[in-house]
C-alpha cells in the first residue's frame, strides 16, 4: 500500500457503499447485477485498472485490482463479476492482442460498454482444457464457431467473450486457441442462468455456438495454436484472484464472528467468554493471519514479476482450503442463526465452497506442485 492506493482505496470503499451493499438483495433475487452497474463503474474509473491509459485503462497495477476485490467482498457483494471483466479477460487481450485488437476492444471493456467473459469449461471437460470440443473452422476470411460452455461467469449479461476453441483437432493442446465472439452475432445463444448454491448473484450462465461467423481478425494474437499456451500463462494471476478472495473472506468471517459472539448471550455471559469460543477465534486469527502474509508475498512476487506457478498453486489450494474450514467454524460459532441466509456468515459460507473447485481444482494444484518437487 502506498498514499496512491490509500486514495483508491476511498473511492473504491465508497462506491461499494453506494452501488453494491444497498442492491445485493436485490441482485440476489434477479441472479444477476443490474446493467448499468458496468457503465457506472466504467465512468468513476473502476474497469480495466491495471490497463494502461493508451487502451482506455487505469494505468495502474495489479495492486489496484486487489483493492477494489477487498472492497467489493467488505461491502457485502459476491455478484459482480468485475474480477474476471478487469482481472482476468482484458488481461488476455493485453497480453496477446495485436495493437489492432487491443485498440479495439480494450477501451470498450474499460467504460462498460462490453461486459466480458471467458468461455473455458464445457460440459464434457473442467480443469482438462486439452479435452474440449468446441472448434473454429476456418472458411475463407471467416472463422465458424460451433460448440457449447458452461459455468461461465457474466455469461447471462457478457457482449464479448473469449472462446477456448480447437482449430486443428489432431494437435492436441498445439490445436487450441482463442477467439473473440461479440454476443450479437448471429448463431450465439445464452442458456439458463445456472442456480447454484452460493454466489446467486452472478449470473453464471450456459452458451452455446451454433456456426457462429467471426472474421479472422477475432483470432486473439493472430496465430493459430497458442490457445494453450496463452490459458497456461494467464491462468496464475487468476489462481492469485482466488486468494485474494479468499482471505478477505477469513478476514471478513472473523470480524463478524467477533463481534457476535462478544454480543450474543447464553449461560449468563457473552459466547466470546467461554474457553472454546476464544481458543476457536485464536486459532482462526493465526490462520488468517498466516494467510495474509502469504497473500502478500505472493501479491509482491506478482507486481515485480517473479510469481511462479507452483507458488501461486499453493496460494490458491491452500487459502482456499483453509477459508473455507475457518468459514465453517465461524458459521458454527453463530448457533442455529448462522444457517440462515440473512446472516452474513451463511452468504460467506455457500460463497466460499467454489473457491477450491474453480480455477483449477485444488486437486489440480496439488499435481502441479508435486511436478515442482
């Protein structure tokens, strides 16, 4: 943190505050954010953060982003999707676009004009990206886009997508790449908007490709093949969004069950006074704690360059893995009020389960550590 991040730190904190705590209910209800909640967003400055000003962003870091996910998860709010819009798609974009393409598309995704998303998993494949099906054919100065994905966040209200696609079904991971597909081409079809256990407030949606007409131009990078390739390489800065995610989450769980425990009576006395309550509450502290400075070096390593991917498998398996045991000790903590859903602790609690599925499951970064050893 410096006095730069302090300062964004206060619009972000106010944004939240005005935007995302009053609507949360709300959005719950509707599965979805509202609308124009992107382009608001979009003119305070909140979207493309770590884009630089020449492609309609920020200009700042990936610390930056880090705040405004801190932020967002204090103020009560897991259905904006703006992790994956900022942290995640228009990296993509930066990282591999051509000038052509980033001058085209990133300042778009930066006012909120675009909603973004990123189309990996398919019904038939998860965390192995290598066994997809869906395919861009090339025909002419066209490409032809014909398959299926699921679990995609911002799915239901996405206008650009990036579609993990095989364009040469005999290369195995050197036949994968990614194109773009504008929502309003003619073949594309939003599906349901998944009902899942927690995040309700995303809209995690199915899509569907049926001979959808790109030009070639959509072919991110410009060259077949690199789909992989590219996915393997921004696929760490995610994992690093899910520790974020969820310590913040350990942190937030704590505070809570803090300061009700401290209020809530029984036997006489506040629960905080009972030798159990405080030696659960000690050894939560410590986690986060632990978790925290973890985070930080990581989001150090990250900012100078230096974050391995094995590193950053550990962060996500491990932070994941233990916010959602120290969740579930603070839930306990609350009694019988923490299985329900008005109390914050239960939200946090069916939020935080995917944590360790998404990203690469945990499973997956222990295999992938294990390859370092």
């Amino acid at each position: 943190m410096d006095d730069d991040l302090d300062a964004f730190r206060d619009l972000a904190r106010t944004f939240c505050a005005k935007e995302l705590t009053p609507n949360t209910e709300r959005w719950i209800e509707n599965k979805q954010v509202d609308r124009e909640l992107w382009t608001k967003a979009g003119e305070v400055g909140l979207l493309c953060l770590s884009i630089p000003e020449e492609y309609g962003g920020g200009g700042g870091t990936f610390a930056h982003e880090t705040v405004l996910l801190e932020e967002q998860a204090r103020s009560g709010d897991s259905g904006w999707g703006v992790s994956l819009h900022n942290g995640i798609v228009a990296h993509y974009v930066l990282a591999y676009g051509t000038e052509e393409q980033k001058h085209a598309w990133l300042p778009k995704l930066a006012s909120g004009e675009w909603v973004g998303a990123i189309a990996m998993t398919e019904p038939g494949a998860g965390s192995d990206l290598q066994n997809i099906k869906a395919k861009a054919v090339r025909d002419g100065d066209e490409y032809v886009v014909s398959g299926a994905k699921t679990f995609i966040t911002n799915g239901g209200q996405c206008d650009f997508v990036i579609v993990v696609v095989k364009t040469d079904s005999t290369k195995g991971a050197e036949g994968t790449s990614l194109v773009i597909v504008e929502t309003e081409r003619a073949g594309f079809r939003r599906g349901r908007v998944l009902d899942k256990i927690g995040l309700k407030a995303q809209d995690t949606a199915e899509l569907f490709f049926d001979e959808v007409r790109i030009p070639v131009g959509n072919l991110l990078g410009g060259v077949e093949g690199q789909g992989f390739v590219q996915l393997m390489q921004q696929l760490p800065q995610e994992r690093l969004i899910i520790g974020i995610s969820s310590v913040v989450a350990m942190e937030v769980a704590l505070e809570l069950t803090l300061s009700y425990t401290k209020e809530r009576q029984a036997f006489g006395r506040p629960v905080y006074h009972f030798q159990n309550t405080k030696f659960t509450l000690a050894e939560i502290a410590t986690e986060t704690r632990v978790a925290r400075v973890f985070l930080d070096d990581c989001l150090a390593k990250h900012l100078r360059g230096e974050l391995d991917i094995p590193t950053v498998a550990m962060l996500k398996w491990w932070t994941s893995d233990r916010a959602m045991k120290a969740i579930d000790e603070c839930l306990q903590l609350h009694g019988g009020y923490g299985y329900m859903t008005e109390y914050p602790i239960a939200r946090i609690y069916l939020d935080q389960r995917v944590q360790p599925i998404f990203g690469g499951t945990n499973e997956i970064m222990k295999e992938i550590i294990s390859r370092s050893l």
